[in-house]
C-alpha cells in the first residue's frame, strides 16, 4: 500500500514570515505606483531619476518576492498593510501641501520617500533574519539583495536632501497660503503643565509626549479609513485626497 506523505504543519513563526511576505509584497506592488506619482511630482531631474530607478528596482523585488513564495510553496498572495497605508496616505499629504515645482516639495518627498524606505529595510532585514532561523537560505540570499538596494536608494535620497534640496528649501519663501500667521493666543495644548513645568527650569520632565494639538483640522485621518487610501487594491492610483491640514507649524 503506497503512503501518502504529508506536509508537516507550518510552525507560528513560519506562518508569521508568511503574512509579513504578504503584507511587503502587497507594499512593493503598490509602491510601483506611488514612485511613479513621486517621479511626476518631483522638480529636479536627479530626484525623478532617483525615483524612478527605484521604480525599476522594485519591480525586480516582486520578482525576488514571487519567487520565494514559489520556494515556500505558496502562491504570491498580496495582503493588506496598514503600516505601509499610513506611509503612502503621508506621502499624498506632502503632495497636498506643499507647491508644485517648489525645493520645498522635493525636501518633503524625500522625507515621505525616506520613511517607505525605512520601513521597508526593518521588514527585510527582519524577513531575512526569520528566514535564517526557518532554514530557508536561498530566500536569505534574495532578502538580503533586496535590502541592500532598500539601503542605497535611502542613501541615495540622503545625498540628494544634503548636497542641494535642503538648502533650497531652506530660502524658499513659502505663500501665505501655505503658512498663514498663526492665531497664538488662542493655541492650547494638553502638554500645558509640562511646558509650565519646564518654563520653572524643572528639568527630565515629559515635556507634553502624547499631547494633542487642539487647534483646529490637525487631526491625521483615519488609518486603513477609504479617504485614507492612496491607491485602489488594483493598484490604480485614487482620487487625490482633500487637504485637510492646513496649518503648519
Ligand atoms: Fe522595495
């Protein structure tokens, strides 16, 4: 009688790495999109070609992703990620506030382009340390390639803030539009006592972490809500999302 062999169930750790496979993959087919609308927005020729070869690179990471799905025996399945969302929804309000063709919107597209990054180098860098420990070496090895490129291109945006954008910014001078004269009279804040506290030259104090602006329109908007959403689940950019921030500080 032939015996069947049977796959052994996945440990919690191996369906762990699973989801956070997921969740980047469906990160690294969106972010296509969202470099592609960065490339648009960006004023500079080295930014859009930053973004743009970064655009390339990804594609070739969901390849890497697709094929270590294949080794993990599982069809590439995207998954939501909230944490990505909330980066790419901060991207848009860049965009929102800030003037096209201005040092000022390449400073923040940056920052914006910077945070994805980051946030892509904790996920590999963790992916492949998981993967270390499951025994899977050859997605070791396409984790780690993908995150060198996470890495140069985060050095790469560095470069471009340091050796011009930034100082451009800098002595850009805004609209009074974009930077209307604040209403200081009437800022409160719950941090108060903290602030009184340091104003007494009382030092080590919280000095209003967790606080909340209570001016008006400063609220960030709901995270994984549908106004929040860059881009549909098909990866076609949404209608772009009303500015609902218009103070700066
Ligand atoms: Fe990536």
């Amino acid at each position: 009688m032939e015996t069947q062999v049977e796959k052994e169930a996945p440990s919690g750790l191996e369906l762990f790495y699973q989801t956070l496979l997921q969740e980047i993959y469906w990160s690294e087919l969106h972010l296509r999109d969202v470099l592609e609308s960065m490339e648009e927005r960006a004023s500079t020729d080295e930014l859009k070609s930053a973004f743009r070869n970064h655009r390339e690179e990804t594609s070739n990471q969901i390849s890497r992703l697709e094929k270590i799905f294949y080794l993990e025996g599982m069809g590439a399945q995207p998954m939501f990620c909230v944490g990505m969302q909330g980066l790419f929804d901060e991207g848009w309000q860049v965009i929102d506030e800030t003037e096209e063709g201005s040092a000022h919107r390449d400073a923040a597209l940056i920052v914006a382009a910077q945070k994805v990054e980051h946030y892509e180098i904790a996920t590999y860098g963790s992916l492949s340390t998981l993967a270390k420990t499951l025994g899977f070496q050859e997605a070791v090895d396409l984790l780690e390639q993908t995150l060198a490129e996470e890495k140069k291109a985060d050095g790469t945006l560095t470069a471009l803030a340091e050796r011009d954008i930034n100082a451009e910014a800098s002595i850009e001078a805004v609209s009074e539009e974009q930077f209307p004269v604040p209403d200081t009279a009437n800022i409160t804040t719950e941090s108060e006592p903290s602030v009184n506290t340091m104003k007494a030259g009382i030092t080590g104090v919280d000095a209003g972490a967790g606080s909340k602006s209570t001016r008006e329109g400063t609220e960030a908007s709901t995270p994984g809500s549908a106004e929040a959403l860059l881009v549909n689940d098909d990866g076609t950019p949404k209608a772009k999302k009303k500015n609902t921030r218009k103070a700066k500080v």
